[in-house]
C-alpha cells in the first residue's frame, strides 16, 4: 500500500558549500505512493501485520525502495513507500533539464524552494498516525531520510515498533543537522559532485544537480558516490530515476532526538563499509553519539561491510535484517 500527504511551509536557505556538504544521496524512479490523510491514533495496536513506512533520502523518491519492499511483502509485511513533497509521483521536472540546457536551469524557478523538515516530518507523521491503526509500525530511513526518523521519532514515539537508519544521517546536540554531520571531520573522505552543481544554492534554494550530464569524469564520480560496486547497467538505472532539487533547507533543518521521546524507540542502524558519501566513520560517531544521550537504548548495528550508500546489488539481506525487527 502506498500514500502520501501534501504540507507546505517555507524555510530558509543555505549556502553554496554547505548544501554540497549536506548530500545524502539516494536512488529513485517512479513512486507508487498514493494519498494518506493525517488522523491520529493513540497507541499503537498490537494486531494484524506489521506496517514499513520507508523513507527516501535526497534526489530520491519512495520507489528507492521497491526492491526492499518487494521482499517484505513476500515475508507477509505491509509496506508504505513514502514519497516526500514534490518527489516521485509528484516529481518536479525543470523543463530546462529536459532539453538539457544547463544556462536556463541555472535560473530556473523551483516549487521545491518553499520546502523544509516541517514538510517531510509532517508527510511522514501523517502516514505513521495512520499505519499505526492497523499494526505496528517501524520506520525506516536512509540517507537523508535518517533526519525525518529522528523527527518523527520525536514527535510520535508512541505509534512506533522500531525506528531504522540505514546509511542515515542520525543528528546529535553536537551535530544537530545533516550539514554538521557531514561536515564533520569523520567525513572527510566523502565525495561531493561540486562540478555537477547547477546555478546558486542560496538563490535557487534547492541543491539542483545534472544527472543526465555527459561526461564520462562526472558519471565516474557520482558512480563513485552512490554505488561504486554496481555494474554500469545498475548504475544507469539508478541515475534514471534520480530527481534535480531538494531543498536546502532540509541539510540545514534541526533532528535532533530527544532521550525521552525520540530515545526511548527501540533502535538499529545498517552501517555500510563502502560508503562514500555518509563515511563509515560518521555512521560510527553517529551512533556512538545517540547511544551516549541514551545509555539505557543502544543501536543494534548491522554491518554490511562491502555496502556503497545505496546499499547491497542483492536486496534481501537488507530485507532479512528489517524483518527480525518486526519480532
């Protein structure tokens, strides 16, 4: 079952080199979310399957997620593909980057500017009061996606069975956004597609990026990024359903989990050994961090030590270890 939920407000911009620092990237295509509405549930029933809320990372959409999801339906899960606004099924195409001409999208207005972390917790929330009428829920984020768990996390603890940060950003007191985590020394060897940057950051306010650039040094680079172990067909795959903007507001929004909320949601975190663009290390102090403002609610970890950021070719490890958490 897939669904979204439409909720807009604006939010403030950031500069050129932090939004480049604050990439999470992850795959996406063409979502097969539908609408959800937003009406609460007190407590989370313990009946009926459990419901995945999967959460897309940035440049991405709910349908990253097919592979995942597919195996877990088959395991006898619910699964909900969310879709943040303006992504996947609601994708805002500039149709300058259609025709390819990189002088008008470097101007080209973007609906996607007005939106920040409010929105994407509040998308996700609303799917989670929902879900959480039929069954538990566990929610699941990856890359930039780890910013809406903590959020969400938050905000409705109760409704939640288990929360997941796969590859994810976790926010702490220290580093309180996605940009702090990126710019924090543990991801120094990171990669940054700076060339492929379009137009200013700050006057766009989105991140807008060319994946359908031509140059064999730049499709080498963003390989490098998201899915270095891939075969070249995989990789095209992935570039084919990757989406222009995000907003840049979202690198720069607050996440940081509250110990008595946020904290008390059991926990695990897949950590992946290859990654290039959330650096082992950082996934590491993320998790030290969060367990260190919550002695009494450590990560269970999961490493998958030969994972590029898009994680494993091969999705039903992935799908096995989301599936214990159901127990």
């Amino acid at each position: 079952m897939f669904m979204t939920d439409d909720t807009i407000e604006k939010r403030q911009g950031a500069t050129r080199r932090t939004a480049l620092r604050g990439l999470g990237l992850a795959v996406g295509g063409v979502a097969l979310a539908t609408g959800l509405g937003t009406s609460s549930a007190a407590a989370v029933p313990r009946r009926g399957p459990t419901t995945y809320v999967l959460v897309h990372g940035t440049h991405s959409a709910g349908a990253f997620w097919m592979p995942v999801a597919r195996e877990l339906v088959l395991r006898g899960h619910r699964v909900v593909m969310v879709d943040q606004p303006w992504h996947g099924a609601e994708a805002f195409v500039a149709e300058s980057y259609q025709r390819q001409d990189l002088t008008a999208m470097a101007v080209e207005p973007s609906p996607l500017k007005d939106l920040g972390l409010d929105d994407y917790q509040a998308r996700v929330t609303g799917i989670v009061r929902q879900a959480a009428h039929n069954g538990p829920v566990v929610l699941v984020g990856h890359s930039l996606g780890g910013v809406s768990v903590s959020r969400v996390g938050d905000a409705v603890p109760h409704l939640l069975h288990h929360i997941c940060y796969m590859a994810a950003f976790c926010p702490s007191r220290v580093l309180p956004t996605a940009d702090a985590c990126t710019a924090a020394p543990e991801n120094a060897n990171a990669v940054s597609p700076v060339e492929l940057t379009v137009g200013d950051p700050h006057r766009l306010g989105v991140l807008r990026l060319n994946f359908r650039t031509r140059s064999s040094g730049e499709l080498a680079l963003l390989k490098e990024m998201i899915c270095a172990d891939y075969p070249d067909a995989g990789f095209r795959r992935i570039l084919a359903g990757m989406q222009t903007d995000e907003p840049v507001a979202a690198y720069a929004g607050r996440a940081v989990g509250r110990a008595g909320s946020w904290g008390r949601v059991p926990r695990t975190y897949l950590r992946f050994g290859r990654d290039r663009t959330i650096a082992t290390a950082l996934q590491d102090r993320m998790i030290a961090e969060a367990d260190a403002s919550t002695p009494g609610n450590s990560f269970r970890v999961h490493d998958f030590p030969g994972a590029s950021h898009v994680g494993p070719l091969d999705p039903a490890p992935v799908a096995h270890v989301l599936h214990s958490l159901a127990g």
